[in-house]
C-alpha cells in the first residue's frame, strides 16, 4: 500500500503545483517484446517431470486519457489506459493431461497509470517515469489444468522509457514498458516452483490528442 500512497501524492503534487494540464484521448498499440522460451520446472509437489514453454503473445492494445503538462524545456506526461494483451503457454507431459503438446491461451485486462516526466526539444521529447498496473480480469485456459492456482497480484510495478513528438495538438510516443513482475508469476501448479525471471515487456506506440 505505501507505494501506492508514494506514487498517488507524487501525481497529486504535480497536477497541483502545475496546474496547465491539457487533457485528452490516446489510444496504443504494441507487441510483448520477450522471445518464446523454455520455463525451468522445480517439481515440489511429486517430483513429475513435464515440459512448461513460454510459447509467445498476442498485440497489446490499449485506449484512454493521456495529460501533458509543457513547463518549458521539461515536461511532464500521466494517464489513464485500459490494456490488454494475451500470453501462449505450452504444457505436455503433466499428470493425466494425456500425450502430446497443448497451448493454453491467457488474456490480461489491466488500468495502467503511467508517470513520465522529461526534456523537450523543440517537438520532440524523451522520458522516463514509473507505471503503475492494476488487474481487472485474466481469462486463462490454464484453469482446466490439474492444480491450477491463480497467483496473480492485483497491482503491480513498471518503469517506462518514452520518446515522443508533439505537434498542436497531438502526441506521438514509442514506449519501452519493463515489467518488474515475471510471465509466471500469475499462476501456479501445486506447490511446483516456476524459475523464469522474464517479464512482459511491451513496446508501443500511441496517438493522442490533448485539449
């Protein structure tokens, strides 16, 4: 919860000190930048072997509200987006799941509230800043799955990297969103211990309009 208070007085503190925000929609679009891989299986539970893959994603998507603040050469950028994106998973060889491979498909509905703040010039602009991830919903077909557990957290962290144009009223941006949470740590079978320390990092690209 602290660092929820931490980052919601940071924002508060911004919009009340400088009170030029200019607001508007924004809409993203992007890819899950991490390459399919092997996920190493530590098997606490009966000491089975199977085969656990992280097999790929699906396009990020997101819409909202983007607020710009211009102070010069220094800017500062927040919003509010709803997100999606969907992670493949490939199973075989788990208890009484039967012979061969089986992906099993996972779809993320988040709210993100993004802070970047950074420097002009002239049009364009490069920043970095936190991002704060709050789930809405996970439909996974890892449920049908044998002990299955949802682990997933309700929040989570990010850091951000942006580069962007502005022109009147519209922003341009590509972003580089790291994850501080891995792909596994949403879910869980028995008491096996996942050892994958890769995330859902996402580049994107979004067109805003700020009034």
């Amino acid at each position: 919860m602290k660092p929820i208070i931490t980052f919601a007085v940071m924002l508060a503190c911004s919009t009340c000190i400088f009170a030029q925000w200019k607001v508007g929609p924004s809409v993203a679009i992007g890819i899950i930048t991490q390459s399919p891989a092997k996920i190493n299986v530590l098997a606490m539970d009966n000491f089975q072997n199977y085969n656990l893959e992280y097999a790929g994603s699906t396009s990020v998507k997101s819409i909202g509200f983007m607020a710009v603040n211009d102070l010069g050469s220094v800017f500062l950028q927040s919003g509010i987006m709803a997100t999606t994106y969907g992670l493949d998973f490939m199973v075989s060889g788990y208890k009484s799941m039967g012979s061969g491979e089986h992906i099993f498909h996972e779809q993320y509905y988040k709210i993100e509230i993004p802070f970047v703040a950074g420097l002009k010039f002239y049009n364009f602009r490069i920043g970095v800043g936190p991002i704060l991830d709050l789930a809405l919903d996970v439909d996974s077909e890892l449920e049908t799955i044998i002990d299955y557990k949802d682990t997933s957290k309700s929040i989570d962290f990010g850091f951000q990297a942006l580069l962007g144009y502005s022109i009147g009223v519209f922003h341009i941006d590509v972003k580089y969103i790291n994850k501080f949470s891995s792909i596994t740590d949403g879910f869980a079978f028995g008491f096996d211990e996942f050892n994958y320390n890769k995330s859902a990092n996402r580049l994107v690209f979004g067109i805003g309009l700020t009034f």
